[in-house]
C-alpha cells in the first residue's frame, strides 16, 4: 500500500465513523505534518476522497469533509430506501441459509447494546447487518451503488443512532426484515426495509434537526 492510500484509508474511516464531521476543513500543511510526509501523497488522497463524493475541494481554499443541505440529504435518503429495498428483495429470493443465519447473529448484538451506550458497537453491528444483505442480494453492482450512497450518508445516520429510540426501532424493523426474507416473501422484504431506511415524519423532522448546517465556501 502507498503512502497516499494509507492517507486515504485513514480520512475515509475517520470520516465514515464521524470522526471528521460534515464541514471540517482538511488543511493540507496541517495533515503533511500529522501523517509526516510531503503534500503530494496528502493531494492525492484527498482528490480520491472527492471523487468518492466524501470531501469538496474548492478553488484556493482547503478542501473540506462535504456537507449536505436538508432537501439534498431528504432525496438520498429517498433514492437509498429503493435501493436497500431492492437488495432485500432480492434477498429474500437468494440468501442462503448462512446468510440468513449471521443475519440473526447481527441482530442479537444489536440488542444487546441497543439500551447501552455503546453507540459505536450498535453502529458498526448495523452497518455488518446491512452488508449481510447487500451480498444476500447476490448483484454486486447493486451492492456497490447502494454501499456508495450510504456512505456518503453515513454521518448523518450516526447522529440519528445516538437517540435511543430510532436504536429501538431499528431493532423492532430489522426484525421484520428478516422475517420476510426467512420466509421468502420479496414483496414484504422489499417494504420492511424500504420503511426501515426511508425516515418520514416527526421522525425525519428529529433527524434534520441533529445535524449542523452545511458551511459557506
């Protein structure tokens, strides 16, 4: 691995996990100096983050983590909840039995941290139970495109596991996923999940109002 994936690999962790939030400047003097190496392997990584959508790179200014507006986060979620649904769809019709069955594992570990403050273990446990499924799916072309899309959006629905009753929830909803896709039934696989993933209502209004406001170039 070269200098300026390894430089990569760290940025996208810290900005997947939340570590770097929406909006933070991404200096590139101040990261040669943290990763102790020249601005060329800093540039690189930082153009690969912007092709990934997870970093803005502006003319004469730093390159910062990239922010979303509330409408343009409202129709990824829109577009993510088809997609997530797809792939249950095409989960409940081609996951084998071991798939279904570390499903169910994943789902244990959700519950047993879900009243916690283990929010990081929640979160890292949600995100292997959606992997679980993108392969169940067996398109790899639409695991690709949905993994991309989440994320971009995966800071946001961190904020949102931080409450304690959209981490019950997702319990009682992942539930019904599995059910339908125990059961085979593409159309009820396909609804669960688009319901679990596209937030509405009050619920939507909680979750704009968790995350900062994109910053002005």
């Amino acid at each position: 691995m070269t200098r300026a994936e390894q430089i990569l690999s760290t940025l996208e962790n810290e900005i997947l996990s939340g570590r770097l939030a929406p909006g933070a400047r991404l200096e590139e003097i101040e990261l040669a100096e943290r990763f102790n190496c020249s601005r060329t392997p800093i540039r690189e990584a930082l153009r690969q983050l912007a092709s990934e959508a997870l970093v803005t790179m502006r003319p004469r200014q730093p390159a910062m983590v990239a922010a979303l507006s509330a409408r343009k986060l409202l129709e990824m979620f829109q577009v993510m909840a088809e997609l997530e649904g797809l792939c249950a769809r095409l989960a409940a019709r081609r996951a084998t039995a071991e798939q279904l069955q570390r499903l169910r594992a994943t789902q244990v570990e959700l519950q047993a941290c879900a009243n916690t403050d283990r929010i990081d273990d929640f979160y890292e446990a949600n995100r292997r139970f959606h992997e679980v499924i993108y392969e169940a799916s067996q398109n790899e072309f639409l695991a690709e495109q949905t993994r991309s899309l989440r994320n971009r959006v995966s800071t946001y629905r961190k904020l949102v596991t931080q409450k304690l009753r959209r981490r019950l929830d997702t319990i009682d909803e992942h539930e019904q996923v599995i059910a339908a896709i125990a059961a085979g039934d593409s159309d009820a696989a396909a609804r669960a999940m688009t319901t679990h993933v596209n937030l509405l209502g009050e619920q939507m209004l909680d979750f704009i109002a968790l995350f900062p406001e994109p910053a002005q170039p």
